[in-house]
C-alpha cells in the first residue's frame, strides 16, 4: 500500500522559512518523479516544483523560482520543499506527488503565512 505522508507547515509570518517534507512507503522511491503541488482556496491546483528520478534534475514555477528548493533523499525516502521568503500568496495546501506509470498524491499539509 503506497502511503505519503506531508509534514512541516503551519503559520508562518511573510519573509519566514518552512521545509516541507514527505515521507514515501509502498513504492520503489527511486524510481518516481517526485513534486510538490499546491491548491489556495478557490484556485486550481498548481505544480510547484518537481525533481527527476535521477535527482539531477528540477524546475519550479515562475512564482517560487529563487525561493523554493525541492530535494530527496532516495535513502530516507523523502522528498523536501525548503521555502524561504515567504508570502501571503504562498498560502495553500502543499501535496507531495509520486509518478511513474501512475501517480500518488498524499494528504497535504497546510502553509498559512500572514502577520
């Protein structure tokens, strides 16, 4: 049973820092395409960022670029979102996603940033 699990957000002021991160079981970890999504309320789910099996490899929407790092540890088998200079707009549910033939979403974890 494939099972991903988010941590790590909460309430954060703008300009604050959060790493997300997504715990994997279940699956060969190193043989998806891991990413990291986002929904706000009222809004579409948007891809946020996203990191190759091979790890060499990541691109990350025109919104987060220079702000937001994915990363993974195919030991750990986990997936991570550093956030740093948070804003307002950044607030959604952030979901860890794992593709190959088909795709895993898990729970979600809610980032809020306001002052």
């Amino acid at each position: 049973q494939v099972q991903l699990v988010e941590s790590g957000g909460g309430l954060v002021q703008p300009g604050g820092s959060l790493r997300l991160s997504c715990a994997a079981s279940g699956l060969t970890f190193s043989h998806y395409t891991w990413s990291w999504y986002r929904q706000a309320p009222g809004k579409e789910r948007e891809l946020v960022a996203t990191i190759t099996t091979a790890g060499d490899s990541t691109n990350y929407a025109d919104s987060v670029k220079g702000r937001f790092t994915i990363s993974k540890d195919n030991v750990e088998n986990r997936v991570y979102l550093q956030m740093n200079s948070l804003k307002p707009e950044d607030t959604a549910v952030y979901y860890c996603n794992a593709y190959s033939v088909r795709g895993y979403w898990g729970q979600g974890t809610q980032v809020t940033v306001s002052s």
